[in-house]
C-alpha cells in the first residue's frame, strides 16, 4: 500500500491529477487555479502553469517589490536538495509584475525543464524595479507545484 501512495505522488498521470490542471478553451491545459507563495511578510508571488501547443508556460504574478519587471529581469530557484537555476525573463517589459518563462518545442530549455519536473522549489527570487522578492516555499506549495508541473508536462 505505501508503494502505490508513494508511486502516485511521485509519478503522477494526469488521471490522478483532478483537481490541479484543467482542459479549457483557449489553452490545452492550464492549473485550475494561481498557486500563492507567501512567506515574507508582503511580498509574494502567484504561480499560473499553462499548457499550449506542446509547450509549458510558467507565469509568476510577483507582488510587494516594485511594479516594473524588465525583459532581462533573472529568477533565481533554489531547490530543496541546494542546487540552483537562473534564468532570464521570457517575457516583455511591463509594469503589471508578470514575469515569464516558456519551456517546449519552440523554446527549448529541456535541461531546465527537468530540474522543475525532478526536484522540488525551496524558494524563489524575482527583482522589480531593483527591488528583489523572495519567498520560501511551504512544504504543500511545493508538492502542489511539482505535481502540477507534471501533469502538465505529461500532456507535452
């Protein structure tokens, strides 16, 4: 019994996925709803996972920095076994704090990719307007968003 729970939770197919991503209308799949990261007082950062045309779609809503986000802006993921990734804005300038990053057939970046569908985040840390916001991920936003990540990424 301990095998299945564990094989559900580490290996998930989208059958054992209700609940976290969804089919709609204007895109394949998306998460049913923005996963909020919270854990430094104001700042945090809402997570929206969508699904297009076999690529994945990472948008984080940041709040609590500055309003501005440039197209060069970095994020920095630290996960849970220490390792770490930067990578650089996919997204256009703009003062709504949406920073981006796409994965997929016509963005590459497989290698990344893996470390979000393998490992799980610590924290994240995205600047605005020179402003960084860092937030440290409780142990269910973690799994949320791992399980979410790869239900998505079983429909690529």
């Amino acid at each position: 019994m301990y095998l299945l729970l564990l094989t559900y939770f580490l290996f998930p197919s989208y059958e054992n996925c209700p609940g976290l991503v969804s089919k709609t209308d204007q895109f394949d799949y998306e998460s049913t709803e923005d996963i909020k990261i919270s854990r430094n007082g104001d700042q945090m950062i809402y997570l929206h996972l969508l699904l297009s045309r076999k690529s994945l779609f990472m948008n984080f809503k940041v709040v609590g920095g500055g309003k501005c986000i440039d197209d060069n802006e970095e994020m920095t993921v630290i996960f849970t076994d220490r390792s770490g990734l930067t990578m650089i804005n996919d997204n256009n300038f703009n003062c709504d704090g949406i920073y981006t990053q796409h994965f997929g057939e016509d963005f590459g970046k497989k290698k990344e990719l893996k470390k979000f569908l393998t490992k799980e985040i610590q924290s994240i840390r995205i600047t605005t307007d020179g402003i960084p916001v860092e937030v440290n991920l409780a142990p269910t936003e973690r799994i949320k968003i791992y399980q979410t990540l790869n239900c998505l990424a079983e429909k690529m």
